[in-house]
C-alpha cells in the first residue's frame, strides 16, 4: 500500500523550475515534513551516469529512440531505488521533472507518438503516477534567454536540449499544456514570469491545499 506524496515539477527551460523545486522542499522541511528530492534524468548514482549521455551536447548521432529509451531506464531506476521505497515509508517524494518531460520532449518533440510514451511509461513506473504536478509556464523568449544565460554561466556541458530550435521549444511547451488540458485534476498551473516570491506563495498554497484535501 502506498501511503506518500508524489510532487512533480515540469516547465521548460529557464522557467525557473529548479529555483522553485529547491524553495518548495526547504519550506516543506521547515514546517516539518519530511521530504525527499529527486530529479530526471538523474535522481540515482545510476541515472545521473545516464544524464550524462543524454545532455552531452557532442551527442550529435544519438537517435530519438534511444534518447526516449535512456530517459526511461533513468527513471525506472528512480522508481525502484528511490521512490516507491520513500513513498512506502509515507514520506513525500518531490521530483524536478518526471515522465509528463518525455510526452512533451520526446512523445510530441520528437514526434514520437504519446502512445510509445504511455507503453515505455508503464513498463518503467508500473502505475507509479504522479499526485500532483506543478506546470510552471512561461514564454518562449523569456524562458529561453534565461536559460542561455545559465549555460554560459555554470560552464555545465548540459545544452544538447537547449540548443534545439524555436520551433521545437514552442511543439513542447503546447504539449504541456495538452497534457495540463488532458489531466486538470492533477496539475496545478503556475505563470512563471512573475517574481520569484509571489511564484513560491502560489505553488506552496497548491501544495498545501493538496496535503490538508488528502487527510
Ligand atoms: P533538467 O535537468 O530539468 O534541466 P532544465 O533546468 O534545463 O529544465 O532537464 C534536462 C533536459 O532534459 C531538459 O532539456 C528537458 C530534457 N528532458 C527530456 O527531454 N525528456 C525527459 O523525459 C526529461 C526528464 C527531461
């Protein structure tokens, strides 16, 4: 029986996803809860080996199917390793990103189909879905200027994804908001443009009102 809290976090790049994720689990640590943070591609020793394959940006030849492949096996180690153990204890598992990233990036980026992303969704976290998932949207200039200006920043050698065209970015971001459509229920839909402390407030209010729904 699962008795945890699974948090998801999606937005493109430079959507300030990472800065919220970390503001979320400190707050949530603050007022007591125990929390455990994960992350794909990555979340794992494995995995982050994986994520390393997959953002190299001098991965020019690696092909579609084994990019969504990859990202899946990530996550099935995540799934096995870390989450469903965490929330079997009944803790609450925050994850920055999860399979909602391969629907938008690989399923309809890449032109893979949803359907492959449901089957490879089912073989890698065997009904394993999230609770709720925090969208934070953002324009595409606004998202991608931020996130350009991070690369060049940290030096991290992370842009295979980021250095896709226009175009790209802009299938992904209306497949999120396909899937926001598709599933209203589970997704809490923040505006990502706005200042940092009122985003925070807003995704601590979703959160909070899940928790207080759910006792
Ligand atoms: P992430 O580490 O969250 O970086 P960012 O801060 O840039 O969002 O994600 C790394 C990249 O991997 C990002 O460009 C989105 C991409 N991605 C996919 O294409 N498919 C997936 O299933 C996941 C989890 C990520």
């Amino acid at each position: 029986m699962r008795r945890g809290l699974f948090i998801t976090f999606e937005g493109a790049e430079g959507s300030g996803k990472t800065t919220q994720f970390r503001m979320l689990i400190d707050g949530a640590r603050a007022a007591g809860h125990t929390v455990v943070e994960t992350a794909e591609p990555g979340g794992t020793p494995i995995g982050r080996q994986i994520r390393k394959i997959l953002l190299d940006p001098s991965n020019q030849e690696l092909s579609a199917t084994t990019e969504i492949l990859l990202y899946f096996a990530a996550r099935a180690q995540n799934v096995d390793e870390l989450v469903n153990p965490t929330l079997a204890r009944g803790e609450i598992v925050v994850s920055d990103r999860w399979t909602d990233s391969s629907w938008a990036y690989q399923g309809v980026g890449r032109k893979l189909g949803v359907a492959l992303v449901e089957q490879l969704d089912l073989i890698a976290c065997r009904g394993l879905t999230p609770d709720l998932t925090i969208y934070l949207d953002i324009d595409l200039e606004t998202g991608l200027r931020r996130a350009r200006s991070r690369n060049l920043e940290t030096q991290l050698n992370e842009s295979r994804l980021d250095d896709e065209t226009m175009e790209f970015h802009t299938t992904v971001r209306n497949a999120y908001l396909e899937l926001v459509k598709r599933y209203p229920a589970r997704f809490g839909v923040v505006d990502a443009s706005g200042a940092k402390e009122q985003i925070s407030k807003e995704i601590w209010g979703l959160v909070i009102g899940f928790i207080e729904e759910r006792k």
